[in-house]
C-alpha cells in the first residue's frame, strides 16, 4: 500500500500504526490456539473499519485486496471476518 498512490499516505500509517499495535497485543499475550490468534485481529480488523471514512475522503478505499494483503499465516477471510461490521 505504501508503494501505491492510490492509498493516502497519512492513512495508510495509520493503518501501520494499528498492526503494530496488533504486533504488541499478541507479544504481551501470545495466543494459545488459532481462536485467540483470531480475536486479536477481528479487533485489529475493526480499527481499520473505522478508517473507512478516511480512506473514502481521500479519494480511496481499503478494498479486500489491500486487507488480503496484510498477510498471516493463517485464514485470510477469517482473520478479517469483522470487515463488514
């Protein structure tokens, strides 16, 4: 997102502020199954719901792809499941 003007500079930091943040929660409290591991980014997921409107005002959008991008190893669509909240 970085290397594509598409996407607001100012924003996408926030975006990068809230992974690591997310980077933070899981080192104070590692998750023990997949299940804590999905909590922790369904909430991260959530504070990027809430720059929707940044983005929008903006000119852009933060599309599934852009989310899909993030990357875990784990299952994409259920680490962003809260996405439509």
């Amino acid at each position: 997102m970085d290397a594509d003007d598409y996407f607001p500079k100012h924003v996408v930091d926030q975006g990068r502020d809230i992974l690591v943040e997310l980077c933070h929660s899981l080192e104070a409290q590692p998750p023990k199954s997949l299940e804590e591991f999905y909590a922790h980014t369904h909430s991260a997921t959530e504070h990027f719901n809430d720059l929707r409107s940044a983005f929008e005002d903006a000119g852009s959008e933060l599309e599934t792809a852009a989310r899909e991008s993030i990357g875990f190893d784990a299952d994409v669509k259920e680490l962003i499941a809260t996405r439509d909240r």
